[in-house]
C-alpha cells in the first residue's frame, strides 16, 4: 500500500496528508525570503554569534543549501540563545534569550507557516500577538465586561510563565495538529537550545525563551487549552499572551472560578499560578495593558465606567520625560524637542481612548517649564542670559536683574521672567507639541 493509502486511511483527509509536509512549506524559497525581510524589519540584536542582521541575506545565499540540507535529515543544530535580563517595571528582572540573526530567521519560517494553521482556531477573546487583533480591542472589552455587570474580576497572574513551559506537554499539544516529525523535532530542538547567560552555560529542560519569533505563537497555542476550558464553562474572559482575566458578577462566583481554574492551569497544563499576585478585585483596583477604570455617572446610570491611565503607568510616562528632558543631558535643543515629540505621539496614541485632559493639562505646564530649565541652563554665563533676555523683549534693567538672580534655575524657571520670553508659542515654534494639544487632535473619547 503506497503512502496515500497508509496514511489516507489513519488520518482521513488530504489536509491532514499536507499536515505531515510542514517542513516543506517551511523550507520554500519564498518563506525565506519573507522571514529575513521580517527579520531585518524588526532589527534586534546581535545572538552569540555577533551576527548583525545587515549580514543576512550574504550568509543565506552562501549557506543555505548547507542550512537547508541539515533541517531535512535532522542534523542542523541551533545556536544557545544569549541571556539578557532587564528590569520589570514593577521590579525585579525578566530573563530575555536572544537567538542568533540566523536562528531568528528559521524561528520566523516555522511561524509564517505555523500561524495561519492555529490563528483560526484561536478564541475570538484572545489578543495578543495574533494579527487582526491588538491591547485596544482587550481593553475595550473588559470596559464592554464590566459595564454590563461583570464587575468581580479575577486578575490571574501566571507565575514565570516562560521559563515553566513543560516541554513535553507542549509538544504533544503540537502533535495533534502538526503531524510533521522532522518539524517537530526541530521545534523541540529550539525549546531545548541552552542558554549564555554572563557567561554561564544553562541547559534548558523547560520553558521558552521570551525574545525569539517563535515563542508568541507556542505561548497562545499552549495557553489556547486555557481559553478552550473557560470558554467550556461559558465564563467571560480576555487573554493577552500570559495575562488573563476572568469577570463574574459576584465575589463568591470569583473564588469559585478562581479555585477551579488554578486546579486546571497547575494540574492540566502543567503551569503554575502566582498566588501573591493572583487577585479578586472589584474595577477601580483593576489594571489592564497600562489603563485603569474610574466610576463615571452616564445619563441616569450609575456603576458606569470609564478608562483612564493608570497611576503606575502615568507616573513611568513622567520618568521617561523627565529623562528627555533633563538639563544635563548632552544634546542641542531641537534634539531634545524630537525625541519629546516621538515619545509623546506613541503614548498618547496608545492611550487615547483614556480620559486625561486635566492631568495632561498639569503634565505640559511641568514640561514647558523643565524645557525652559534646559534653555536656561544652556545660557550659563550671566551676560549671555541677559543679552538673551533682552533680545526676548525685557528691558536692559530687568534682564540684567534676572541674570544676577541668585535663585536657583528651576525657580526661575517656572517664575514670569521665562513663563513670558520663552512663551509656548516660541516654544512651539521650536517644534515643541503639547500632549494635550494632540491628544485632543486624536483622542477617541
């Protein structure tokens, strides 16, 4: 009996013979030339190997049949992912692992081919790294949640979710969909690739890196069995990646569902469930993606709410200024105004559907003045602050006083002397925008 007939017969369709021939979807040449060009786009850096990603496409045209011929009898070995921590926002460290540019690319070729196969079976309440779907659509909604009733919220908190990754379970999740064993192997050969981490070597029998392309993509298809078993018991839920939320209309349904749900992660899926951090709260203490939840009186209906930033999130924004503007930073003004700019555009773009008028209107006059901190400082020497006064429209007398003044620069930043020579317009003349003048050009609220 030929191979159809073998295995037409064991799984039952020409989709499921496809399915066993993943590899050479994987390993066509226009798969390559997609992923390095994805590669290339979202930069990164350099593995344990130093290669820049410029390097690409002169070592593929070199190696790949080499490359090619290793994936296919199972013999290519990948490089040990570099270690790299950095800080958690609210403190501690996250272990990043960075493959090789070329491991990189071969991660991206499994996923141009895997994602398409496993987006489709995704839950529609599912939104992160998934195309189509981004944070806006899971903030909105658990507004949507919680402003019909759903208001007991269980903010479940997997704990080291990456690093807990049960290999063998993961892979047999795989199986079921994956029947190609040659791709398969080489995906577990990637799982298992060991870590450089200062200079220590860390063999890895579980988990998965965060940092290559691969990785989002295992992450939802293992998490995915989580969606299928809240969905099964008909719960209101939102994930993205490792942060899920479940809302119920009661704290004694919240502990219920908590108990039930943490018995299914640590004994189905083989993850654990971070009991310090897991919480039942109620919407004023929930924060999802950055954004938080304030009451707000809609038309005759009280319990409404609404988005705002949350205070965490707000009070980073304010470090991240206050580093760009900072007076002893070594950059020309107009430097120091583009990248304040760049900043402000992503953030505000990011949150606005938050309500924040007043506090963005506090937020410019902080920032005019730390501006004009900057320029004070760059004027140093006396004369030259006077003569800059002067030429700003003061009177000889007035400028010269000023540039005396033994108050310290900040006062005499946010003192009329600048407030009314390095005025907003000039300001803005200079390139300067307000948050609040764009987040009143965009905002969605």
């Amino acid at each position: 009996m030929g191979l159809a007939g073998q295995h037409g017969h064991m799984y039952g369709s020409t989709e499921n013979l496809w399915s066993m021939n993943y590899l050479r979807q994987v390993l066509t040449p226009q798969n390559l030339q997609r992923a390095k060009k994805q590669v290339k786009r979202n930069k990164g850096s350099c593995g344990v190997d130093g290669m820049e990603v410029d390097e690409l496409d002169g070592y593929f045209r070199a190696n790949w049949t080499e490359i090619e011929s290793a994936i296919e009898n199972g013999t290519f070995q990948p490089s040990k992912v570099l270690g790299v921590e950095i800080d958690k926002p609210d403190g501690g460290k996250r272990l990043l692992g960075i493959p090789t540019a070329i491991d990189r690319v071969i991660q991206q070729m499994i996923h141009q081919v895997l994602s398409p196969v496993y987006n489709v079976e995704f839950s529609t309440y599912s939104y992160g790294f998934r195309p189509g779907k981004n944070a806006h659509q899971a903030i909105h909604q658990a507004l949507d949640y919680i402003n019909s009733g759903y208001q007991d919220i269980i903010d479940l908190d997997l704990k080291s979710f990456f690093d807990v990754v049960n290999h063998d379970y993961l892979m047999s999740i795989l199986y079921r969909k994956v029947k190609d064993e040659r791709l398969l192997r080489l995906i577990r050969k990637y799982l298992k690739a060991g870590m450089t981490l200062y200079d220590a070597e860390i063999n890895r029998e579980e988990g998965t890196p965060q940092g290559s392309p691969l990785s989002p993509l295992l992450s939802n298809i293992l998490l995915n069995e989580l969606d299928n078993e809240l969905n099964r018991r008909g719960l209101r839920f939102i994930r993205y990646a490792d942060d899920c939320s479940i809302f119920v209309k009661s704290k004694r349904s919240a502990r219920r569902v908590l108990k039930g749900i943490t018995k299914f992660i640590e004994q189905d899926l083989k993850l654990k469930v971070n009991r310090q951090k897991t919480k039942i709260c109620r919407p004023v203490s929930y924060c999802i993606l950055g954004y938080n939840f304030v009451s707000t009186y809609v038309k005759g209906e009280r319990g409404k709410y609404r988005l705002r930033v949350s205070p965490k999130t707000f009070a980073r924004m304010k470090v991240k200024v206050k580093e760009i503007t900072r007076k002893t930073n070594p950059k020309s003004f107009s430097e120091r105004i583009d990248e304040l700019n760049r900043f402000m555009k992503g953030w505000i773009n990011y949150f606005k559907y938050a309500h924040m008028t007043g506090k963005l209107s506090d937020l410019d006059w902080w920032i005019r003045n730390r501006l004009r901190y900057c320029i004070w400082h760059h004027w140093k020497k006396p004369n030259k602050r006077m003569r800059s006064l002067i030429r700003l429209g003061k009177s000889p007398g007035e400028a010269y006083a000023w540039s005396r003044s033994r108050m310290g620069g900040w006062r005499v930043a946010c003192s009329p002397i600048l407030g009314t020579t390095v005025t907003i317009n000039r300001l803005k003349q200079r390139g300067y925008i307000p948050f609040e003048d764009f987040y009143r050009k965009i905002s969605h609220v």
